[in-house]
C-alpha cells in the first residue's frame, strides 16, 4: 500500500541564519521528508539583515522584537500576525510539529488545536541547564519555570519526540503521559574525499588532525578541552593540530587562552562556517574530541563518525548514547587525566585509530537523514490516524 503525502507545517522559535542543534534537526529532517515526497513548511522567525531564502517554503514571521544578549540571540516573532494561520490554511497542511515549548511552539499548538490537526512536539533541549541565557529571574527559571512550562506543553500535543533516551527518561520523571517516541537528528553520511581541500589547510606531513565542532559558549567546558589539549601535547610525540568549528561569545576569551597555555599554532579557532561546510572539516580530521557535559542528543557526535572521525568525549547525558565504548570511540568521565589518556591514545596509534574510524561509520549509517525521517512519518501517520477516529467517537 503506498504511503501518503503529507503536508506537514514545522514551528520554531529559530532557524538558519541562527546557528544551533534545534536548525541543524529541523533542516535535516525536512530534507528527509522531502526526499520521502511530503511537502514540509518551516515557520520561522525572520532575522534583521540576513538574506531572503532561496526555499519558498519557509515562512518568515515578521518580529515582536528583536534581543541580543552577550550569549544568545533571541527572535521574537509576532505570533499574532493573521498571516501565519493565513499559509496554514493555504498549503492544506495537515500535521503540525513544534520544536520549541513556548512562543512559537505555543501558536503552532493553538493552530494545530483550532483546525484539527495532531500536533507534535520534539524535546530538543535540556533548558534548565541554558538558564544563564535568560535575561530575568535565572535561578527560578533553572529550578521550577523550565520543567513546569516542558511538562504542561507535552501534555497538551499528540506525541512527544525525545532526541535520545535520556530526554525520554526526562519527560518520564516530569510525570508527562503523551505518547513519546525517541526521534534523534538526522546524519548526513559525508562522502570520501569532501575534507580534502580543508585538511591541506592546516596540516601536511605526518602531522594528525584534530577536530571539535561547538558553539564557544560557557556550556560547552571548552577550558577543560584546552588544558586537556596543553597535556596531549607535553605527553605525546605525535604532531597534531586542533580545529575548533563554531562561533559565540567565548571567541575571545578562548583566543586569550590558547595563547595563554602555548596552544598558538597548535590550536585554531576557526569560527562559524555554514552547516553545509562543517562535514568537510569533519571528514578531514582523524579524531574528534568534545567535553561537553550539556548535550540531549550528541548530534555532534553522530556529525564526526560520519565523516570517519572516532571520538573521545566527557560522560553526559547524549554522548553516553552515541559512543560505544572501545568501538567507536570512548567515553570518559570530567577527568583531566583520563580525557588525556584516551586523546593520547588515539593520537600515537595510527592502527587503533583506523579501527574505531571504520566501526563510527558503520554506526552513523544507521541514522542516517532518511532513516529518522521514515520513523516521523510513520509517527505522523498513526497521528493523523488517531486523530480522525477520535473525531468520529
């Protein structure tokens, strides 16, 4: 029997030109579901000065406000705009999905509600631990107003998507009883040879390429990976460089630090490239390091191993998901000494190396673009399903 077309309406709070994990899943899982045959629309907000989108499908929502704060930028669309319920309705979409709990989340729910249609809603973050982004009231935000505010939206959608199993164990601990699925981002497999003209940037020889691909923000413990970094090069003989992929409000306080620790030349801090770009600096690397201890899902993580890269991460809640101790990668608690040891490991033996490279690209295949967008279609079509013969009782 074929499968149905859908039109399937996504709501966010941001997207591309903003760079982060919440645009990076709504791309890849929209061009999935495209290469499926649904026609996919992205709400979104529209960014003072960026350039108009060349996709005719993404809905720019003209903006409340506009806040830009030392670590975040925020987006304020005017849900109120009659114009979003106006291409709701025009394009017939019939399956709304939310990445966010609030703002815009909140009107693609009430749109979703008012019309009929399921609505579904993707738990792409952990926002207690983002409380230093919020401008007022952070310690309040950080203890109650986060999990209340995650726990009665999910109550009122469809279906809930977690990105990993321990955003489900999450909602489950909150007492949230909607249905939930695990949906992790989509990995785009990066094809031999992409990293090629970026890998004769920065190294030549027998020198070894080291990557880590995240926005240089408080969060991400990238002081941890730095003095880790100053001990790999006291411990090892091997010569290495390190590329460090990403913006944020770190930049230059990380640059300060580099050459504080002697890192100069070693480490390169090459700042935001375009989501499509960051798979060649990927594939051109031999190991991908990260000590992030606020990831739900690694996406980061899954980006290394399809460009063959074996990682070496912190032990947090996401990574501990992806990485398969000793086969693609490992997975250390925040222990200076033990980060260095298995970096130092990877770093001085070319062979081992090779092994764990091979097992991450096998493992990255099984999450590949197409694959998570088959299982949300899926989850869309019981929805829908669901949702008429409730209307019939």
């Amino acid at each position: 029997m074929t499968e149905p077309k859908l039109r399937i309406a996504m709501f966010t709070d941001n997207y591309y030109p903003f760079i982060g994990g919440v645009p990076i899943s709504i791309d890849r899982l929209t061009q999935g579901l495209r290469k499926l045959g649904h026609h996919v629309t992205i709400f979104a907000p529209r960014y003072p000065g960026a350039t108009p989108d060349d996709d005719p499908d993404i809905i720019r929502c003209k903006l409340i406000r506009y806040h830009k704060t030392k670590m975040f930028d925020f987006a304020v669309s005017n849900i109120f705009a009659k114009e979003i319920e106006d291409e709701l309705l025009r394009r017939r979409c019939n399956v709304v999905h939310v990445h966010h709990p609030f703002w815009m989340g909140v009107k693609g729910l009430n749109l979703g509600k008012k019309h009929g249609l399921p609505v579904l809603y993707t738990h792409h973050t952990m926002y207690s631990q983002y409380s230093q982004n919020v401008p007022l009231f952070k310690s309040f935000f950080k203890s109650y107003i986060s999990h209340s505010i995650i726990k009665r939206f999910s109550q009122k959608c469809d279906v809930v998507f977690s990105t990993a199993r321990t955003s489900k164990n999450y909602l489950d601990e909150l007492g949230v009883k909607t249905p939930k699925i695990i949906l992790p981002t989509g990995v785009q497999i990066i094809p031999d040879g992409a990293g090629d003209a970026v890998r004769s940037q920065y190294v030549s020889g027998s020198e070894v390429l080291l990557c880590s691909v995240l926005r240089l923000s408080p969060e991400k413990n990238i002081p941890f990976m730095l003095k880790g970094l100053k001990q790999v090069k006291e411990r090892s003989s091997t010569p290495f460089k390190c590329i460090i992929v990403g913006g944020g409000p770190e930049m230059d306080n990380l640059q300060r630090m580099i050459r504080d620790l002697g890192l100069a030349g070693t480490v390169i801090l090459v700042g935001s490239v375009l989501p499509s770009e960051v798979g060649s600096y990927v594939q051109a690397s031999d190991i991908f390091i990260f000590a992030s201890t606020s990831e739900t899902q690694g996406v980061a993580l899954f980006e290394a191993m399809a460009g063959h890269c074996p990682v070496v991460a912190v032990n947090c809640s996401g990574a501990d998901e992806v990485i398969v101790e000793d086969y693609n990668g490992f997975l250390v608690e925040e222990d200076l000494d033990a980060w260095v040891s298995r970096v130092t490991l990877l770093l001085d033996n070319p062979d081992e190396r090779r092994r764990l490279a091979d097992n991450a690209y096998h493992h990255a295949e099984l999450y590949s673009t197409e694959a998570v967008a088959q299982k949300a279609t899926n989850a869309y079509i019981k929805a829908i399903k669901a949702k008429r013969e409730k209307s019939k009782a």
